[in-house]
C-alpha cells in the first residue's frame, strides 16, 4: 500500500519504475568481516584484470549508489557489496548518482550475506533491485555457509538461475560464470577456466617458464647424451680399423 502511494505522489517523474518508500534510508553496515572484504576486493581484482583492456563498464564494492526519482543525494541510495555496470565510462568515482550516469542502474548485483544482513538481500533488496534498479543478474553469497544463488529478470520478474554439473551460474551480463573455488566466489569463462588475479597470472607464468626451462634443459641433456653415444660409436670405428691396419688389411676397401 506505501509502494502504491508512494507511485502516485511521483507520477511523471519515472513511468512504471517502482520505488520504495520515501522514508527508506540506506542502513548498510559497515564490513563485517575481514572475509567479506577479501570477497569482495578478490572479484574487483579478477574482473578489472580480465577486463584490462575494456574502457566500457565501471565495477566497485560497498559504493553508495544513489537513485532518488527526486536527484536528491538524503533518499533512496543503496550500497551493493559489488556490482558492475556496463556500458559506462571507467573512471574513478566516489559514488554512483544515476541522474548523473545517464540513468544506468548496475547490470549485475552481488551481495555477500551475513546474520545481520540476509534477510534483508534476500527481501528488501532483491525487490528493489527487481522493480526500481530492474538489474538484470543478481546473487547473493554466504561465504560462511557457501550457500550461493542466483537470479535473472525476465520480464521484470527474477526467475532464479539454474547451476551447471560444477554448481556454477552464468551471467547473462558479464558473459561469464560465478562458482565456488577454495571458499571464495570466483570468476569462471565459458568453458571452464578460473579467471586468475594478476598474481595468479604471474605465478601460473613463472610455471609456464619453469617448465620451457626444464624442457629445455632435458633436451640439451638428451643431446648431450646422443653426443657422447656418438663420440663412442666414432671412437670404437677407429679401434676397429686401427686393428685392420694391423692385420694389413685397409679398412676402406672393407
């Protein structure tokens, strides 16, 4: 019924976007765990590196976006745990003011739960992020408990989103899977493949070297080897033919 009232006192403003209440302030909490911030600091990590060379899309975490109908900054503002908009320009901002990004909303919400936080990303939330942000994938992440799941909007509706054979869901918007690895959420292409950080890049580097490296080295030893067997064979024909010439016998005519 306030939803409802509230629609009426802003006709005009944003035709068919729901929003909540107008008294509805932004109460996120603060981290509450080291946990949550590696969580969260680990996929902006994976991403911008995966995405490198993309100018297009702006991810953050724990960032206030603002979404007043009224382009007031003491209403309607919201703070994801990490979300990722697309189509925008990647530059640092201190907050994310829809009228002032041309009116984008984020393509892709994660929020990682927590005893405090749950029932709200699981209510609240999820409806608004439905029928006022109509983002198009959501999840959430209990990094306790690992419990993960995930949503697509189809026709203005979340309908929840089904895991592959490795327990993994697919985003439609970032072309990519999420699925557990090691505890954390992680990034996964297409077929399969980890999304590493740049650490995990270098490390995975350093192995590729170590291996040429070592290849390397057991072929000059196998040379080296092919070398002496030969030197050998050569030493044991000069044996031989010197034992001709010693029986008068020229070994070239042999």
């Amino acid at each position: 019924m306030a939803i409802a009232q509230e629609l009426d006192s802003q006709e005009g403003i944003l035709p068919g976007i729901i929003f909540p209440p107008g008294d509805l302030y932004s109460d996120e909490p603060p981290l509450e765990t080291e946990l949550h911030l590696r969580q969260i600091i680990l996929l902006l990590t994976c991403l911008e590196w995966l995405w490198r060379d993309r100018n297009d899309f702006y991810a953050a975490g724990n960032l206030t976006i603002y979404y007043s109908p009224h382009q007031r900054k003491s209403e309607y503002f919201r703070g994801p745990d990490f979300f990722v908009v697309l189509g925008t320009q990647r530059k640092t901002r201190k907050s994310w003011v829809v009228w002032e990004e041309d009116g984008k909303y984020p393509n892709v919400i994660l929020e990682i739960l927590s005893d405090s936080t749950a029932k709200t990303d699981k209510g609240l939330k999820k409806e608004i992020y439905q029928d006022t942000f109509r983002t198009f994938d959501y999840f959430w992440f209990d990094p306790y408990t690992l419990e993960f799941v995930g949503f697509h909007l189809v026709d203005g509706k979340y309908q929840p989103l089904q895991s592959n054979e490795q327990g993994q869901l697919w985003s439609q918007q970032l072309g990519l899977y999420l699925g557990v690895y090691q505890g954390l959420l992680r990034f996964f292409t297409s077929d399969g493949q980890l999304i590493p950080t740049p650490e995990e890049t270098a490390q995975q580097t350093e192995q590729r070297l170590e291996q040429v490296e070592q290849k390397a080295q057991q072929t000059e030893e196998r040379l080296e080897q092919i070398e002496q067997k030969a030197q050998q064979e050569a030493d044991k024909a000069e044996r031989l033919a010197a034992k001709l010439r010693e029986l008068n016998i020229d070994p070239d005519t042999i």
